[in-house]
C-alpha cells in the first residue's frame, strides 16, 4: 500500500542568530537568563518604542543565503504579521514576506547510499522571536517570559523537493554545519536556537499535482524530524485508503509516542494581513558591502573536505571532521607549517585529541597545546623518537600543565623526563637476555614452530624497557637472538 504512494515535504528551518543584542534593540540576546531580565520597552512593545535594525543581522543572513547559493536583493523591507499570542507583545511579528533578503537557492546532500540529492531553497527571511509562555509554574496562571522576544531569526524555506525522511535528515545536518561554521548561530536544538516545522503531503506516484499539507510544528532534533515525517506519511496514506480526506492543519509531534494531533486549522496569508511596517526603512544593500561580503565568505566545508583529501591524502572521515569545525580547521593548518606527516597530524586531531576535548567538555580553541607543541609531539612519534602510548599519556598532560603560552621545547622536556626511546642496542640486547632466560619453556616452544609466543617475549622486553624502546627494533632484536 505505501509503495503506491510518495512523499512531499519542504522543510522551515528557524535559526537563531549568535548576535549580542536582538534585532530591533539594544537588548541582550543571550541565553539562560533569568525571566524577563533581557528587556526593554522595544521588546515589550510599549506605545511610541521605535525599532532599530541591527545590522550584523543582516550580514549573518546574507552569509547564510550566500552559502545556499541564493540570489541577494539589495534591496529589502520588513513587514508586519498579525495575530495574537499572549507571548507576542505588539500582537503582530515584524518579518519579512513581499521582498526577503535571500531568494532561489539551493544546497546539495550526500545520502546514506552515497547518491546526492538537490535541495531547492526557496526564500531565506528575516524575523523576530517571539517570547515564552509557561504553563508549568502555577496551578491557575501562565507565565510569559520575554527575554525570547525580538532576538534575530532567519527562516530557511526550502522547496517540497524533499522526498524521504532521510532526505529532509541529511537537509537538516547540513543546514546545521554551516550555521556553526559560518558562526551565524550555534545550532543548538535542545535550546532553540534551531527549530524546525515540517510541511508534508502524499500523492501518487506518477502524479503531478501536490497533495493537501499538513505542517508539523517546532521539531527539536534531527531524529524528531524523521520520526515526524514517517509517522505523517504513513498516517495520511491510512486516510487516503480509507476513502478520507486530508485536511490542512497545523499539527503538534508527540515525541514520546512518535504521533502527530491537530493543534489548529492551518492559517492561509490572507489571516495575518501582512503589510510593510512603517517603523522601519527599507534595507538597502550597497555593491559595496555585498562585494566585502562574498570576499569574506570562507571556503565551504565540502570545498574544504575534497582539498584536504586532494592535496594531503588525508580519508574522507577525518577531512570531513577538520573541514566542518572552523577553528579544528584553522588548528589544523597552524600546526601543518612545522609537522612532518599531515595524515598523522589529522589521526591524532580527529583521535587522541578529540577524546582529549570530549572528556574535557571543551572546544579546540581551548586547548592547552599550541598547534606548534602538538607538530613537535606528533614528529618525535613519526621519528620514532618517543612511543605512541607515553607521547599521549604522559608527554601531551605534561605540555597542557605548562599551557600553550608557554615557549618550552618538547623534545628537551621529552629528554628531561626520560621519555624518549633507548636507542642503546647493548641496553636492550641485555633485557633480551634477560627475559629469553626466563622464558627457557617457551623459548623451545618458539624453535618447534609455536611462533605466537615472540609477542610474549616483546612486550617482556617493553616492560623493562618502561615502553621507551622501538617494538619494530625490539622484535628485530629477539628474532635474531632467537636464531
């Protein structure tokens, strides 16, 4: 029954932009703050407070729609969207709707399969948030929380190009990437800072006209957005084969059961009377200053990713990592002007540093190692100077207790600390002696063929060693002291 039929579905994505203050005002936009601390007679919608644009937001959305390769319009206005919640202050949202700022893009996902998928992008608008209410905090009251109010959005619109929940996943994640990595926003679902609503419709395969939509609301994760999309998909086919019909509403996702209720009819755009606000001018975009704009613009995670593979034969995992985390990226090329092995250099960034960072709970750019301190330690490794296992565990937490601020030289601290391989063929070639001794039993193992016991014999000759000898020069050693 379901293979009869196909999904429709375009994705609004609300974003959150990472600007000090909201759009219209002087207001902090922070988040975390306690009820009501962030506002202002702007944000409270008070008789005669006049809007100010706030022009970093309208650079982080040109950036955004120069990224979803979208046409720019110069010149743009706001307008007025009227209807009534009890956490909209003037009772109507200032957004863009006649002229947005960004038009007719599109963005290119790579699927599970490995095929790509075009994503249309219709419009990018500007807006204002509207604040919070809170039903939790009195038994007979709500509460309304305005902090939310006016801090800066952007709504990606996508065309119903989407044709799975894996399509509209992978959509997702990548919108995602490139609002952290164009530092437009944060991207943090769990807070807010990205929403998104889901439009969805069946039809026949082979048909040509959309179905009737239902829009799901304020989707807050990834996984949601699909578990939304199947259920809406499986849910309208049961309608449709029943003999019903959908009806256009506007529906609320269950996350704890996987299923979508109505919450209201859905509204056409002759409800909000939208007209320009006459509180604000119309924005005007100099050649000038779009020109700076798009020089400005860094090269795009995927760019980045197919130059690191090209140019230092780097996988696509670990490339893919570095190139979608801005300052792991800048980390990464600092540290590339003194190490010897760009591949080893981005094992351990994607690895042992990684883990370093994630046990930590911090980001690359907090790191108390120096991109030039991480190419020493990663060299001695590569010259077989120091072991792996001491370089990370031992080295690396002693060059953090200094800071990166610090000018020492690793290879001397290396050496003081005693850390750096016995390069003393004698020295070792008397701890094999030691332990082939000890070992008589499994030495005539060894000369009737059991060669599975020489792994016993190294790691006894490491131990003595305290790991600071060469494996290959060791296992080298006992082989011919075996023959």
């Amino acid at each position: 029954m379901m293979d009869k039929y196909e999904l429709v579905s375009g994705l609004e994505i609300h974003v959150q932009l990472n600007t000090r203050t909201k759009i219209f005002s002087a207001d902090s936009a922070a988040f975390g703050a306690d009820a009501n601390e962030h506002i202002s007679a702007v944000s409270l919608g008070l008789p005669g407070a006049l809007p100010k644009l706030n022009k970093e937001v309208v650079a982080k959305a040109a950036r955004m729609g120069l990224a979803l390769n979208c046409s720019i319009n110069q010149v743009n206005f706001f307008d007025r969207k009227n209807y009534f919640y009890a956490d909209l202050p003037k009772g109507y949202q200032i957004t863009q709707d006649n002229q947005p700022i960004c038009e007719n893009g599109y963005i290119d996902v790579v699927l599970t399969s490995g095929e790509e998928k075009r994503i249309g992008i219709n419009r990018i608008h500007l807006e204002e948030d509207a604040g919070k209410s809170l039903h939790d905090q009195d038994d007979r009251f709500s509460y309304v929380d305005l902090n939310r109010a006016g801090v800066p959005l952007i709504e990606i619109v996508t065309e119903p190009d989407i044709r799975s929940s894996e399509e509209a996943s992978a959509l997702l994640t990548e919108i995602r990437k490139l609002v952290r990595f164009l530092d437009v926003g944060d991207g943090n679902m769990e807070e807010g800072s990205l929403r998104c609503d889901a439009n969805i419709s069946v039809r026949l395969k082979g048909a040509q006209e959309f179905g009737t939509r239902c829009e799901v609301k304020n989707l807050n994760s990834i996984r949601n957005v699909r578990r939304a999309i199947d259920f809406e998909f499986g849910r309208q086919i049961k309608v449709l084969e029943g003999g019903g019909k959908i009806i256009q509403s506007t529906l609320n996702f269950d996350a704890e059961a996987g299923t979508t209720s109505p919450m209201r009819s859905k509204e056409e755009a002759n409800d909000y009377r939208y007209f320009p606000d006459p509180d604000l001018a119309p924005v005007h975009i100099s050649d000038e200053w779009l020109a700076q704009l798009k020089f400005a613009m860094p090269a795009l995670p995927r760019e980045v990713s197919k130059q690191l593979i090209h140019d230092y034969e780097i996988n696509i995992g670990d490339a893919t990592l570095i190139a979608e985390d801005h300052d792991l990226l800048s980390f990464f090329y600092e540290a590339l002007k003194t190490v010897n092995n760009p591949r080893t250099l981005a094992n351990w960034l994607t690895g042992n540093i990684r883990a370093i960072l994630n046990e930590k709970g911090i980001c690359i750019a907090e790191f108390d190692v120096s991109p030039g301190q991480l190419s020493d330690v990663i060299n001695l490794v590569d010259d077989k100077q120091i072991n792996p296992q001491i370089a990370f565990q031992q080295l690396l937490p002693l060059i953090m207790k200094q800071g990166k601020g610090s000018n020492i030289d690793v290879q001397n601290l290396a050496a003081e600390q005693n850390m750096l391989t016995i390069d003393n063929g004698d020295e070792l070639l008397g701890f094999v002696d030691e332990v082939l001794n000890k070992y008589q039993q499994q030495v005539q193992a060894y000369k009737k063929g059991k060669k599975g016991v020489l792994g016993l014999f190294v790691g006894e000759v490491m131990k003595m060693a305290k790991g600071k000898a060469n494996p290959q020069k060791v296992n080298e050693l006992v082989q011919d002291k075996l023959k």
